[in-house]
C-alpha cells in the first residue's frame, strides 16, 4: 500500500493569554493538522466511543531520513494511542482565532 496522508480537524490554541485575576483565555481555531507519507498506521481507539478524543502529547523520534515514528496519546477512558511513520506535517488554520475561556471551540465557533 502507498503512503498517503493522515489528517486530523483539531481546535488549535494559538495562544495562551494570563489574565490580571490569574484565570487563563485562549485563542483557538479550527485547523487541519495534516500528516505526510504515513504508513505502519497503527490505533488503540474506538472512534465511536471516544468522540475523536483530546491529543495530550504527540512524540516524534527519527527513524531513517526523512521518516520520524509519531506517537500520539489521547485522552479518553482507557488512554487510548495512534502511531504511524511519517515524513513531516502541516498545520493550517481556517479561520482566525476565536478568544475563549475554553481550549475548544464549539460547533458554531468553528463553522
């Protein structure tokens, strides 16, 4: 099987804002967070039960030029994980940032 890409629809935090009381804002947007060349795909998740789950750490270690192992831990009842090989990835946004008290966005905010 060829490789292909890998794409995630995330709600990216673009920044971290401290606030005068010490509570946080954010400015989130909806973003594609596109991997390339995957291949050795491999998930320990139900979609269906996890609604797509929070990304808690994404770890990259190289294997052989250009190709890097990705390791993503998700955060759902059973701690749930995907890896995959791939060469790199691209991040991009499709629409400005929405300042919230949140670090997700809500189905109208990302429409």
């Amino acid at each position: 099987m060829d490789p292909a890409d890998l794409i995630f629809d995330i709600d990216f935090i673009c920044a971290w804002i401290c606030n005068e009381n010490r509570t946080y804002s954010f400015k989130v947007c909806p973003a594609d967070l596109v991997f390339h060349n995957v291949s050795d795909f491999k998930k320990s998740v139900d979609w269906d039960d996890s609604n797509g789950g929070i990304i808690m750490d994404i770890e990259k270690d190289k294997i052989k030029n250009p190709y890097y192992k990705w390791s993503i831990d998700l955060l759902t009842p059973d701690n749930s994980f995907i890896s995959f090989i791939a060469t790199g990835f691209t991040l991009t946004t499709r629409k400005e940032p929405v300042l919230t008290d949140r670090q997700s966005l809500t189905c109208d905010e990302r429409k």
